[in-house]
C-alpha cells in the first residue's frame, strides 16, 4: 500500500503544475521531442524544461530515450494502471472529447461503477 501511496503522490505532484501539463499535451501530439523542442514549443528556459521533464520522469509520466547525442521524451507506455488511467483521462481533457468512457469500453464495467460514471460514459448509440 506504501508503494501505490508513494507512486500517487509522485504522480500529482508531477501533475500539480500547469507547464507539466503543456508538457504532456505536447508529447501527445508529437509523440517524441528533444528538450529544445519542448522549451521552444512552451517557450520556457532550456532549464525549467529539463526540470519539468525530469518531475514527470520520476512520476513514471514520460521515458527518456538516447539516440546518438541527444535525449529524446515521450509518453511512457510502460505504466501501472493508475498512471494509464491519469493520462488517459488529461489526453481526453485535452482532446476535447466530452466523454471519457467510450460505449463500448463501458460494456466491461461493474454494473455498480457504470452506474456511478454515467455521466462520463458515451450514450449507447442509436439504432
């Protein structure tokens, strides 16, 4: 239980501060960025860029992988559910979908936490 404490708190940490979150969006769309990119793009110092990344890093948000000199970011695909389902929901946020639970991704829940997320969950479509 320590564990999943420590990991949670390292995840919202990491989430709690807006150009993190740019960060994030960034990675989305582009899927892999060098430091420079990520500075220029959120127009930051090559310092609080390499921070910020190093933070999200640490929450287990993003991987950073070395090709020849330079050290590229992405979205970690290697991650426990919790951090799955924390950036899943921010892409959707900033997706701008108006719900985060497909129809059909419902279907496998509990009917008891269907219940409780129905406002998040896509209407059944129409026939």
């Amino acid at each position: 239980m320590v564990n999943n404490l420590t990991t949670m708190e390292k995840v919202f940490k990491a989430l709690s501060y807006h150009k993190r979150l740019e960060v994030l969006n960034f990675l989305f769309k582009k899927k892999e960025a060098h430091v420079c990119e990520i500075a220029d793009e959120l127009k930051i110092p090559l310092m609080t860029a390499s921070r910020n990344l190093t933070i999200l890093s640490r929450a287990n948000l993003i991987r950073a992988k070395q090709k020849r000199n330079f050290v590229y970011y992405s979205i970690n695909p290697n991650q426990d559910w919790f951090v799955k389902s924390i950036l899943s929901l921010i892409k959707s946020n900033f997706e701008g979908k108006k719900y985060l639970i497909s129809y059909s991704e419902a279907s496998f829940l509990d009917p008891r936490i269907r219940q409780s997320l129905k406002n998040f969950i896509e209407p059944a479509p129409k026939e």
